[in-house]
C-alpha cells in the first residue's frame, strides 16, 4: 500500500480487541480520517435509527426487526431502546431490511473511501472496498478473558452481562459478513496483517502497523 497516493485502511476487530482505540489512534498518526461512528450517522439520518438497533438488526432476518422492537419496546410501537443512553431512542420505519442497511452502509463506505485517505473500523470495510487499488486490511482478535475485561470496564458491566454482549456481538456480525460477503470474518486470508491484542497495547498495536507499511 502506497500511503502517498489516497489509501484506506480497514480494521475489522472483535469487540474488546480495543479495534476502535487502534483505528483512531492510527488515523491520528497518519494524520488521516478516522471513519466509524460517520457511518452509524449516515445510517441514522437515512432510516432514522438509533445506533443499537442498527447493530443488533445487521446479521438478522428480514421479519426480525419487528421482534425486535417488541423485545426491547414493549408497549412501545414505535420506538427502539437505546441501552447505551437508558432512553427510548429515534421512531423508527418498519420497512428498513438488513439487505437497506449493508446498502446503505456500501454506499456511505465507498462515499468515504472516495473522498481522501481514511481508517475505517468494521462495517465489513474488507470487503465493502475489495476493489479498492489501494488498500490494507487488518484483523484485530484477543482472548475472551482480555475482551471480558476490557469490556467490563469500559462499559462498568458486570462480568456475566459483558459475556452475554460479546457473545451477541459476534454472533452478529459473523452472520452480517457471512450473508454479505459469504466469508468466515474469522478466516486470515481476509486480511493483510492479523493482530493479537493480548499482549500489546494500542500504542503499540499502532507501531507495528506504521512499521508494516514502511516495510
């Protein structure tokens, strides 16, 4: 990858692998866009969501938005529970699909990776740009135990909770990029580099990856 001439960078990461702090720390020393939560917004303002039910609809069925409103509403018709502010979120639209927002996600991705250089976490960024001249895709992983505590204090949860987050979280998103990109998103060849956070710290995460592209 040549960084002179306009590049992307995808990171893909397990959640409490520390992906997020890596991407924007690597955008900063690069000096680069860091895109991630720019796509939750334009997903956001196009189907008027909020940014879990966003999550938690990618990977599912078509009738499963529905179930979802009920479970995480009830008595609520038109609203969708934000967990991460502890109110009831955006009125949302019945008709939007998972196939709406892997669109509307390819369509914003590819509107960012146009526009300049950039570092863009998740949203299945490998293979959204496939076709991207130049491009570098990583993969960040980590052990359960580091990603449950990572999670937990991150997000002050409890241990039994963050296990069920992660375990609902990766379930998700390996059905998202099976039905998407008809890959295993566990599978390296995926990637340019794979990382094992277990060990390192973001900063060095970063180092290494500024070290692979000198190389």
């Amino acid at each position: 990858m040549n960084t002179n001439e306009r590049f992307v960078i995808t990171i893909s990461r397990e959640l409490g692998s520390g992906g997020h702090t890596v991407g924007q720390k690597l955008a900063e020393k690069l000096n680069v866009r860091f895109c991630d939560k720019d796509v939750i917004q334009g997903l956001e303002k196009q189907f008027n969501l909020t940014p879990t039910a966003i999550e938690q609809l990618k990977g599912k069925k078509k009738n499963w938005f529905a179930d979802f409103v009920k479970y995480f509403s009830p008595g609520q018709g038109a609203a969708v529970f934000s967990p991460e502010d502890g109110i009831y979120g955006k009125e949302y639209n019945p008709d939007v699909t998972p196939d709406d927002i892997f669109l509307a996600e390819r369509e914003i991705l590819l509107g960012l990776a146009a526009e300049s250089s950039c570092i863009i976490t998740g949203r299945s960024g490998f293979f959204v740009l496939k076709n991207h001249p130049n491009k570098l895709d990583i993969f960040l992983t980590a052990s359960r135990d580091h990603r449950i505590d990572r999670v937990m204090r991150k997000q002050c949860l409890e241990r039994a909770i963050a296990e069920e987050v992660i375990d609902e979280v990766d379930k998700s998103r390996q059905n998202y990029v099976k039905r998407y990109a008809g890959v295993d998103r566990y599978d390296s060849r995926n990637y340019d580099l794979v990382m094992n956070m277990d060990s390192l710290t973001e900063d060095e995460a970063v180092e290494i990856i500024l070290k692979y592209l000198k190389q």
